[in-house]
C-alpha cells in the first residue's frame, strides 16, 4: 500500500520549480481531461492564489490537491483538483492526500469552514473525510458535480 510518505510538498505557484508545474499540470489533464473525457479549461486562473500539494514517489507525481483561500472559489477555504495517477489509485494515497489536505487548511485557516465542489460521484470519498452536500447537483463541463461543505 502506498501512503503519503515522503509527506506532500506544499508549495505556492510562484515557489513551484518548473519540473513540478510540468508534473502537476501533467496529472491534472491527464486525469480529469484525457480520462475523463472532458475537454474543459483545466487552467482556470486559480492557480496562481493556490497553494498546492504533491505526493511523490521517487521522481513520479503520484497524486495532488489544489486549496484556495476563502473568496477564490467559496465563501470560505476550499479544496479541489484532487487527483491520484492511474498507476497509485485503489492503495489509499487518495485517503492520506485528503488528511494531510485537511490537515494544511487547518494550519493555514484555523476553525474556518471547508468547501469543494465534487464531481456527484465521488460524494461518499468525500463524505468519509466530514464534507455534507450543500445544494442540488449540477453540471460542470458535462459531468455532474456537487458543492460540500465541511463544517469548521
């Protein structure tokens, strides 16, 4: 099983190295535009205000997690991007990227509030790690996601 070790590499875009822009930008669209078959802007303008974390094994990006400050996206603080590689899923890397996410916001907005908007599917991943539907399903660049909400 693979876990989060090394621990993920929080860096702000600005502190990314261009190796691992490449990297990370690389799993986004190979995840959620070449597989899921969603031709959709993947870079969104987000990115710069984002603080990023990457999950390493040995040189391959196994995994990462984009959070944004309250007022980016939501109300309040807010997780997204969060995409294993193909070759890391089912080991309970995607589990350990969520705490250690969960964990970052913490640290960088104490007792504030989480939001994210899910992909529909994926509503009992994220339920498993305290985030509760808000509103009604929607589509999202053809595939139906949900806003969540985790209370601080």
């Amino acid at each position: 099983m693979i876990t989060a070790e090394p621990a993920a590499l929080w860096r702000g875009f600005a502190e990314l190295d261009v190796d691992q822009l490449y990297d990370l930008l690389q799993l986004r669209v190979d995840v959620f535009v070449v597989e899921q078959h969603c031709p959709y802007p993947e870079l969104d303008g987000q990115d710069r205000q984002a603080v990023h974390g990457l999950w390493y094994h040995g040189n391959t990006l196994a995994g990462c997690v984009r959070l944004l400050p309250a007022g980016e996206r939501f109300s309040g603080p807010s997780i997204g991007r969060v995409a294993t590689a193909r070759a890391f899923r089912g080991q309970g890397l995607g589990h350990a990227m969520m705490r250690e996410a969960l964990a970052e916001c913490a640290r960088r907005w104490p007792g504030q509030p989480l939001w994210l908007a899910a992909q529909a599917h994926l509503q009992a991943y994220y339920g498993a790690h305290g985030f509760q539907p808000r509103g009604a399903v929607y589509d999202e660049d053809g595939i139906p996601h949900i806003d969540m909400y985790r209370p601080a």
